[in-house]
C-alpha cells in the first residue's frame, strides 16, 4: 500500500512539474517547492552524515597528540583523554561554526552589532578552500592539460598526426584569443578566429551534452509514468 502510496504521489509531481510546459502555475510552484525544500534537507543530512559528524568523531577520539592532560572522559563507550589536539581543533570550528550563526538575518534584528563575528569564520573558509582548490587546480587540470598538449607532430598513422595538429592549434589560437596585450587586427586577426571556431565547437558540444542529459531523464521520468504508474509499458 505505502509503495502505491509513493507511485502515485512521484507521478503527482512529476506531473506538476511538467505542468510548466504549458505555463507556470500555483501547482508547478508547489512541486517546485517541495523539490527544493527536500534537496535542501537531504543534502544537509548527507553532508552532516557523510562529512561533518566523522570529522568531529575523529577529532574527539584522538589521543595521538596531547595538550594538556585534564583527565578522561567517556565518548560512545570509548574512553579519550582530554584535551587532545584534534579535540582543540573540533572546539575551534564549532567557536567558528557558532560565529557564522550571526549572518543569519534575524541577527539583524535582534544583535546587529555582533554580525561582524560572521568574517572571521568566513575569511578562515574562504582562506582554507582557497589554498586547497588552488593546489588541487594546478595539479589536477592545469598541469595535465598542459601536459597533454605536448604531442608529435609527425606520427606513423596520417589520422594520428592530422588529430595532433588540429589539437596543438586549436590550443594556441583559443589561447591567443584571450591575449589582449596585443590588438587583434592584421596576421592576429585570423588566428583568433580561428581560435573563435575551436570555442564555439567547444560551447556547442558541452551545450549538446548538457541537452542530452535534460533528455535522459526526461525519458527517465516517462518511462516512471508509462511504466511504474500507468502500466502501460
């Protein structure tokens, strides 16, 4: 019964939602509330599951490094000493964690004379993500792309070298269409249209794969319908 129960309300919104074809209305702004409201919740939950809950369990169970020894205490059935290294740092993110609270807006209301805490803990996030995404940037997509465009010119098989060339100057002319030091006119102006091509090529066929995913499941949601709900299928 609870499994007819689900197929019928997934139609429901699934319905709703493709209401929007026609025009937006109250019922396609309901689904469309739900949606949001219950990836919202999901994805808070996940994160906290997945993520934020381990990360604080690791830290209290540690016992590798001590600061100070203040005694033991018991933690899901395990004793830990305390005050550990990775206890100081889960007590220095929720401070931080406490501090981001003020840039909710009620803070506004209410104390708007502490919003300011809220920069430290974002300037600490920002300064933190920055340094590891900058890292991460260079090793994993601007060092292998770079790497990737060292290649022979002349090769064994025609096809080889021809897909060679057409990569090496599609690289160099989309490169040089984003060289502003120097005015596009003369011997510059047809390479970068080239350059122009090789990026509209690459916007069609991000574009044409982003349109067949939005396809897929649509005729994911089709089949739920013809299938799981009409049994027509």
């Amino acid at each position: 019964m609870a499994e007819v129960i689900g197929v019928w309300i997934a139609a429901f919104l699934t319905l709703a939602i493709l209401s929007l074809i026609i025009k937006e209305n109250p019922v396609y702004r309901f689904a469309e509330h739900i949606f949001v409201g219950v990836s919202a919740g999901y994805g808070i939950i996940n994160i906290f599951n997945q993520a934020i809950w381990p990360q604080i369990a690791q830290g209290i169970r540690d016992s590798k490094y001590v600061v100070l020894k203040l005694g033991t205490f018991n933690f899901m059935g395990q004793q830990v000493p305390f005050l550990t290294l990775g206890q100081l740092v889960v007590i220095i993110g929720a401070i931080l964690g406490l501090m981001i609270l003020t840039k909710l807006e009620i803070f506004g209301y209410v104390a708007p004379q502490l919003r300011w805490l809220a920069l430290y803990p974002l300037a600490v996030t920002i300064g933190i993500y920055t340094g590891i995404n900058l890292t991460a940037l260079f090793q994993g997509i601007i060092f292998p792309q770079i790497k990737a465009t060292f290649l022979p010119l002349w090769t064994d098989s025609a096809l080889t070298t021809f897909s060679n060339w057409v990569f090496i100057i599609g690289v160099f002319t989309t490169i040089l269409y984003f060289f502003f030091s120097v005015e596009q006119k003369g011997i510059m102006k047809p390479i970068v249209n080239i350059g122009i091509v090789f990026i509209m090529v690459a916007f069609g066929a991000s574009f044409g794969y982003t349109v067949m995913g939005r396809i897929s499941l649509l005729l994911g949601r089709i089949y739920f319908l013809l299938h799981s709900w009409l049994h027509v299928i």
